[in-house]
C-alpha cells in the first residue's frame, strides 16, 4: 500500500517549524522541520527526516530549502480599521505640544475628521489606499486582516466602507475578514442624542449590513461618555440576531464592564482591555472569549494610570484567569497609524510583557481565534491553509526581537508564493 502523500509544495528542513496546533498554548517548534501542502492547505508536517518516505512531489511541485530559517503559519492581524485613509499629523502635532481633547476637536481632529475625509474620497481614492495597506501587510507577513467600518456612521456610508474593503480583498492575496463598526462615535446630527442612534444602527444598519451579507461581525466602541454597555449590549444581541457575531472595544480607557459584556453575549472577543476587571476577564475565559491587545495604541495612551507596569499587570491577570490573548495592529488614523504587525509583536513583548512564544501565538492561532477561524488559518497542521512565512530569523525568539526591521523574507499565501524570491 502506498502512503504517501501528494505534495505541490515542500517548504523544507527549516531551522525552527512552528505548528502551533490551533488554540492551544504551544507553539510545537519542530527542530529541522517540514511542511507539505497540496491544493492551498497543508497535508503533512513533521521532522525532515520522515519527510522522505512520507511524500509524494507532484510533477512540478516546488521545494523550498528553509534550511537555518524558522517558519511560522501567516500573520493574521485581528484588529485593523481598513479602510482608513487621510494622514493626522497635524492631530500628532497638537498632541505633543500637550493640546487636550477640545482643543483637538476645535482643531477639526479626531474620528470625525476621518469621517469627513473619507467622505470625500471616491471609491477609487479608498479602495486604492485599502489595497496599498493590504501590500504592505502581505510584505511584513500578514496572510488574514480583520477590517472595521466605522468611518461612515450613516447607513450608505457604512454600507460603502464595508464595499470597499471587500472589493479590496477580493482580487488580494490577503484575506480580509469585514466588522460592521456602525457604533464607532456618536456623529454630529446626533450629538446629545446618542439613543436616536442607536436606533438607526438597530433599524436601518444592522438589518442592511445583515441582508448584504457584508460583514460578519459587529462591534461597538463601548466606553463611558461613547456607548454605554446597555445601548452595546442591544446592538450586539441585535447582531447576533442577525447572524453577526459580537466583537467589543472595551474597557481601552477607563473599567466600564466591557469585559462583562463581552463574556455575556459570548463575543469573540474583546479588545483594548486595558481597563479590564479581574472578573471581567475571568467571564471571558469561561465564555472563550479572545483578549486582543493593542501595544500600538498603548503609546497614545501612556501617561497618568497607563504605563509598563500596569500593561503587564493587566497581562498577568490575563494569564491568571486563563483567557487566550492575541495581538492586534488596531490600524487607523489616529491613534495608531500602524500597519505593521512585526513592530505591534515586538510592542507586545517589551510594553506587556509576552513571552515570545506567547507573542507569536498572539499573532496566529489566538488571532485566528479571535476572528472564529481557529485550525483554519494561524496553524501549519493538515488541514490548515498553506499559509506560512519564511523568517529571516534563526530561532523564532529572534522574530519579536528585533524592533523596526522587515524580518518576513518568503511569504506563502494558500501554497503560492507571495513574497520573496523562489529558492530551490
Ligand atoms: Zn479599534
């Protein structure tokens, strides 16, 4: 009887394989390890040594010599507000010369700003700015990106952002997972009637989004003085509802039981955290709600309560309550206009405290987790996509090691190569 497998594509004998077997705590680095794939998925990964008498090449199956490299399943960032589009700096600017918050707004900054911003450009402008964003993702290793609306707050507008990032994917070697973000701010018309809103996202958006079948998941930015965990609890269970798993912004500024909320309506997970309760984080491991943090943002938040230690505490009491924890990028214009999850990993490692092995978990298996994609993207076990990175890193201790360098040299997107040169 013959056993062995047909291959396409052999990326071999690689320094340091990382499986990480999908939602567990172990990355599963095999020493001089292989992984075949047929047909975008991979079909057998294990030592090189058994490689041989386990695989069957197709004709024309390509190999790839990992040899002293370490490869990782794809990046997936979990967290992004794509599109985004307008530069900020002048925000920045501001911000450093210690203006406040009005004084920011009267200065025209802010999400509304976006908002306007994005509401004059025409698709083309957004969708070439998305794909761009996209490039340069794919470039640092990124294979899967969530994308929030957000930036529209109108049902046409929501509607369109939502397009957009859909129709920015669609001819992308990145796949572009789409959150319906409605309930990112309070806009203008309805200012002091935050209700009234809600009413409209209840009504007119959620029905709209859920008919388009446009996104699959549905967020809020749930925050004291934005919305309050009564007006997120609706529209998250009106998501569900709808077919909309729930997604929370919670707890990023202040303890406001988001957390809670999340555990309750079984979100998949919850982000920011920086506030969480022990409670709160308890609730969602129980409920396997996904932790994802965002060292980018952090930086626009240090000062006053926010610093490294209290990240780290946070993080502790994330391992205590035993909550899976992922990383995100949380691109957008404002607080973090960061596309780069490399810099995002090596944030994660030095502001809170991950260990690299739960760094590099944080931006695969536990970020799949936290788009409910787990075993399908962010693994290299059969079964998996064959989407996988070559690093130009001896150990993958080196990956959230170094700070401020492109580290992902081959990039692999469902078994064809996306990036680098081919090297037999
Ligand atoms: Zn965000």
């Amino acid at each position: 009887v013959n056993q062995q497998l047909a291959c396409d594509l052999i990326v071999s004998n690689a320094a340091e394989l990382c499986l990480v077997p999908p939602g567990g705590n172990s990355l599963g680095v095999v020493a001089g390890g292989t992984v075949a794939c047929l047909n975008g998925r991979v079909i057998w990964a294990g030592p090189h040594a058994h490689a041989k008498g386990s695989l069957a090449p197709l004709p024309g199956c390509v190999t790839v010599d990992a040899g002293g490299q370490v490869v990782t399943p794809g990046l997936v960032d979990p967290h992004t507000h794509l599109p985004s589009y307008g530069v900020r700096a002048r925000e920045f600017e501001l911000k450093l010369r210690g203006a406040g918050y009005l004084e920011i707004l009267a200065a025209g900054g802010g999400i509304l700003s976006t908002v306007a911003t994005m509401s004059a450009a025409s698709d083309a402008t957004l969708r070439g700015a998305a794909r761009g964003d996209l490039d340069f993702m794919l470039g640092q290793g990124v294979t899967t990106v969530e994308a929030k609306s957000g930036y529209g707050l109108t049902a046409d507008a929501e509607l369109r952002l939502l397009r957009l990032a859909a129709e920015a994917g669609s001819d992308h070697p990145v796949t572009v997972v789409p959150t319906f973000l409605g309930a990112h701010a309070i806009p203008p018309t309805f200012k002091g009637k935050p209700d009234a809103y809600v009413e409209v996202i209840l009504e007119d958006m959620l029905p709209a989004v859920s008919r388009q079948g446009i996104a699959q998941f549905c967020d809020v930015f749930c925050e004291p003085g934005v919305f309050s965990v009564e007006q997120s609890r609706r529209i998250l269970q009106e998501g569900e509802r709808l077919g909309l798993r729930a997604k929370l912004h919670a707890d990023e500024l202040a303890a406001g039981g988001g957390a809670e909320l999340a555990a309750e309506v079984g979100a998949v997970s919850a982000d920011h955290l920086l506030f969480a309760s022990p409670t709160g984080l308890a609730a969602m491991a129980a409920a396997g709600t996904v932790a994802v943090i965002l060292p980018v943002t952090v930086l626009a938040l240090l000062g006053g309560e926010v610093g490294v230690e209290h990240c780290r505490r946070q993080v502790a009491q994330m391992r205590d309550a035993g909550v899976q924890i992922a990383i995100g990028t949380d691109y957008n214009p404002g607080t973090a206009p960061c596309r780069s999850m490399q810099l995002a990993m090596s944030l994660a490692s030095r502001v809170f405290g991950l260990s690299s092995a739960e760094t590099i978990l944080a931006a695969t298996t536990h970020a799949a987790a936290a788009l409910g994609l787990v075993g399908k993207v962010g693994s290299l076990v059969p079964g998996s996509a064959a989407d996988l990175v070559i690093w130009e890193a001896a150990s993958h201790e080196e990956i959230p090691y170094r700070l401020g360098e492109n580290q992902a040299a081959h990039v692999y997107k469902a078994g064809r190569l996306v990036k680098g040169r081919m090297t037999t």
